[in-house]
C-alpha cells in the first residue's frame, strides 16, 4: 500500500452526501488498497446539513429530514454497511395514512392512492374531497391516451400540474395531488418538472396508458415484492432519529479523516502544478481531487475561483461560466418547521394517520401538519403527542418573513382550527430552513445533464447533492457515493 501515491482528496459540505461521500471514499481506499489523504471542510459546528434531531424534554425531535423512503435502497444498504441494521425502524401499522383538509376538515386521503395516482376506484367513489364531475373526470383518465410527439419531436418536459390535469382533470390536481406533493418539494406544481421529480409516472403513462391501471398493477406486484424496502415497509427511520446515521458516519469518516468544522471553504482555484487549491479563512491547501457536496449556489460561486488558473485546467473559461451560471440558476425555497409537543388530551381530533396535507386552494397558511409520534415509535412521552408543522416553501415565501412569534402564533390558531388542539403546549419552537429545497423546475433534467457534461471537463472536479438528481437521503447518498467512486478512479 506504501508505494502507491496518496489521493489528496477535499470534500467540502458535511450534510448527508458529504459524509455518505466521505464514507465511501474511505471504504474504496481500503478495499482498493489506493492511500488517501481526505479532509472534510464543514461551514458549521455540525455534521447533517438540513438534517438534525434534537431531545426536547422526553421527546425525539427531527428539525429536517424524519424517515426515507425504502424502495430506493441507498440509505438502507449505507446503514447496513455501518452496522446500524439493527436501528432500522419502520411506520407504525396502527395509523397508517393521511389526512387532507377539505373545506377546513381533515378528511382521508382515499385509500390506494399513490402520489397523483388512485389504485382502487372505489373510496375515490366515497371520499367526499371531489365532486360528482371531478370523480367522473378522474374515472375517464382510463381513457385519456398517451402524450405523443410528432414526428421528429421531442416532447417538451411537463409540468407535474399539466400532466395530472391532462390525465385526472382540475380538480384531482388542486384537491389532492399539489397539497401530497407540495408536502414533499414545497413547489409549485405549475412549475415542477414531472421528469425531474417523479419520472416513474411517465415511465407508466408511456407503457401502460392509463396510470390507474399502472397504479393497480403495481400495487399488486409491491404486495409479492421481497426487495429492500418490503422488510422495512415504505418508509423507515433509526430508532434514536435521523442522527444516528449522521453521528455514526461523522465518527466513524473521523478515525481515518480530518474533520474540520467551522471551516468554510472559500474559494478553490488551480495551483501552478495542476493542483486544486481549497482555501479557508485560516488556510490553504492543495488537492488532486475536490467534491462540492453544498447547495448548487455555493457550489456556483466557489467554482469562481478555478477562472483564474483556468490555463491549467482542459475547460475553457465559457464553459466554467455556463457551468457556475446553470448552478446558480437552480432556485431553491424556504420552509420552517414549528415542532411542538402536545398532551393528547388537549387535542380533539384522534390523530388517527400519520399527517394532514393542506391544498393551496383551502386558503390557510399551512402547508402540513406530520403526526411524528403516530408514524414512528419513541418520538413523544405516553399520552403526548409530537407534531412538526411546515410553514412557507415555493408557494408562501412571505411568511417566513415573519418573526419566530409571529409563526408561532399562526400555527397555533391553525392548529386549533383544524385538530381542535387546546390548551398549552410542553414546547413549541420554529425551526428555519433558509434556501434548503431545491425545486426541479422545467428543463431541470437538460440542465442537471448540461452541468455534470461541463463538470467533466474539470479536471478533479466532482459534484454531488440534492440539487440534482433526487432531494430524498437515498439520493443524496447514491449521488454522493457515484462521486466518491469517480474520485478513486
Ligand atoms: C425541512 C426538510 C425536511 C426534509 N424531510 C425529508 C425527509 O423526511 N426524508 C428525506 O429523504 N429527505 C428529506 N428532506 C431532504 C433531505 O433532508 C435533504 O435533501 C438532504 O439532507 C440534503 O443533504 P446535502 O448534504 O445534500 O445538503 P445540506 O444538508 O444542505 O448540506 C450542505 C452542507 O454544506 C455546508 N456548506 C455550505 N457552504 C459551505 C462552504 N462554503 N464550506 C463548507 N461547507 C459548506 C452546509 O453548512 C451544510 O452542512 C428534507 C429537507 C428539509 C429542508
């Protein structure tokens, strides 16, 4: 091992890809047998980013991300991998489902229904959340027939509004769909990339027609499925919170790894000798190999610095530029999470689901209430019940410009309106996510395809994150784990 030449390698960013790229850095050196010499450069006092769990009293609070899905296998097989197989927890069974209000009153999200698509026609037939016409017109999605391109065409990418109006109408649109989906990305869905988002849609438009019929097929298959996710159900979490991955990977990247926290990279050029020159405000270092894991603005304006040593590089300066340009281009929204701890008798509604979605027709100033301490076990004291309400994203940016009371206050007359919750809280606090979700806009496949082209070009240059192939902790941890291999190539 001593006579192969040690890879200088710089990561900058220690949310969930940076220590999942960490990671996987340090496993091939070791399984490749190739030295590597890795720091990780962390802004922060933290390792996680956007994702962080706190202990509030008795209760388990997560301030980001709460669970990840099981059908897309990177966070599973990461956990596997760091031996934390065992701290895997699924849902609960006893609550399963959601709620979405509907003239201000939680009513069930129809039983089967998958995103944008229903599975079974009949609780769409007994919900009392769309209309006679609105049913009817999502009944005739059986048959709406495939978009087609012309001859010679390529289809134009689809906003996730147009295709669930082309194919279900209006009203599945406002009334379901933007409120389930806006819980995820904070969008607006007259905006958000369909390809970008949630391709498996237009995968089952293209094969099947009807994304009823997909719908129930799949459903059916899921049922026998034996993969990943099916010991786990579909979503999953660890016992102790989302920290336990971050805080197991932060100390295990730490036995073999310089951690710098409080480091915030600022800026990173090209030395003399071909090397990348990572500078903090305390020093300078060189690298052969650099992975931005930050926001895709960060990201832009870091990459500012290579222009100057640019003759060092293969990329010409036109093309640094567009690359920083379609970066910074990538808009990102603002959410807050109010957390609050409640006694479940000060609530009237039995909270008997994992969350209540709110449609942006429904006039409030919610975008979902998640039930924590229904969904997984160990997050509230008996007879207590945690709840995290998301306030702001894509479609009201204006109320994040409220102060901490001020937020306070309306999400506790909301939630009186809509739960019936009374009486004092054990604690409630707003939690700030300033320009932490990426919002795949139209075009964000041509663009995310156009910037890794470009960052091809840049010698030693790896990106990694949620701005560009999926924002879930699976995503962020197969993006980063895919740069990490490129880096030991
Ligand atoms: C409120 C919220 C709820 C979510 N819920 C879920 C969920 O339930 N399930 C799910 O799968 N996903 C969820 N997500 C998405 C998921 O959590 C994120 O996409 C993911 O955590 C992003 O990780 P990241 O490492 O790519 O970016 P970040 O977490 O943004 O990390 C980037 C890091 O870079 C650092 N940094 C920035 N600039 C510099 C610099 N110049 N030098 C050094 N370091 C720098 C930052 O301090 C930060 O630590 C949620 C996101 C949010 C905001």
């Amino acid at each position: 091992m001593s006579d192969v030449p040690r890879k200088r390698i710089a990561i900058i960013g220690g949310g969930i890809t940076g220590l999942a790229a960490a990671h996987r850095v340090l496993e091939l050196a070791e399984s490749e047998a190739q030295p590597v010499e890795l720091t990780l450069f962390e802004a922060t006092d933290k390792a996680g980013g956007v994702a962080r769990t706190r202990r509030i009293g008795d209760y388990l609070v997560e301030t980001g991300a709460d669970s990840f899905i099981t059908n897309k296998p990177a966070c599973i097989r990461l956990c596997e991998r760091i031996g934390l197989a065992d701290e895997l927890i699924s849902t609960e069974t006893t609550y399963r489902g959601s709620l979405v209000l509907r003239n201000g009153k939680p009513v069930p999200v129809p039983d089967g229904f998958m995103l944008l698509s229903p599975a079974k026609v009949w609780p769409i037939l007994k919900s009392p959340i769309f209309s006679p016409l609105g049913k009817l017109r999502m009944g005739l999605e059986f048959f709406v027939p495939r978009r087609r391109a012309g001859r010679g065409e390529v289809l134009p990418d689809e906003s996730l509004a147009a295709f669930v109006r082309r194919r279900f109408g209006k009203e599945a649109l406002e009334r379901i769909v933007q409120p389930l989906v806006g819980g995820i990305y904070t969008s607006d869905p007259e905006k958000l990339s369909l390809a970008a988002t949630m391709p498996r849609f237009l995968d089952m438009e293209a094969e099947h027609r009807s994304l009823i019929l997909a719908t129930r097929k799949q459903a059916a298959t899921q049922a026998e499925q034996h993969g990943a996710g099916a010991r786990y159900g579909l979503f999953a979490t660890l016992r102790g919170g989302i920290s336990d991955l971050l805080e197991k990977l932060r100390t295990t990247i730490s036995t073999r790894a310089d951690v710098r926290f409080e480091a915030a990279v600022e800026s990173v050029s090209r030395a003399g000798s071909g090397a990348l020159l990572v500078q903090t405000a305390s020093e300078s270092r060189e690298f052969d190999r650099v992975v931005f894991a930050t926001p895709a603005y960060v990201t832009s304006g870091l990459l500012g610095g290579l222009a100057a040593g640019n003759a060092a590089a293969s990329a010409p300066s036109s093309d640094l530029m567009e690359l920083q340009k379609l970066l910074g281009e990538i808009e990102y929204a603002s959410t807050a999470i109010v957390v609050s701890g409640h006694r479940l008798a000060d609530i009237a509604h039995p909270l008997n689901s994992f969350g209540l979605v709110i449609p942006a027709a429904e006039n409030r100033k919610l975008l979902a209430v998640s039930f924590s301490s229904r969904k997984f076990p160990g997050r509230a004291p008996d007879g207590r019940v945690l709840l995290r309400t998301f306030v702001g994203g894509a479609m009201q940016p204006e109320l994040l410009e409220l102060s901490d009371d001020e937020i306070t206050r309306i999400v506790s007359e909301e939630l009186t309106g809509m739960l019936g919750v009374r009486g004092e809280p054990d604690f409630m606090d707003v939690v700030r996510w300033n320009r932490a979700m990426p919002q795949y806009h139209l075009g964000h496949v041509q663009r995310v395809d156009r910037i890794f082209e470009l960052t091809d070009s840049l010698p030693g240059i790896e990106l990694a994150g949620n701005a560009y192939r999926g924002v879930g902790l699976p995503d962020c941890i197969a993006s980063a784990e895919s740069a990490a291999e490129r880096v030991m190539k």
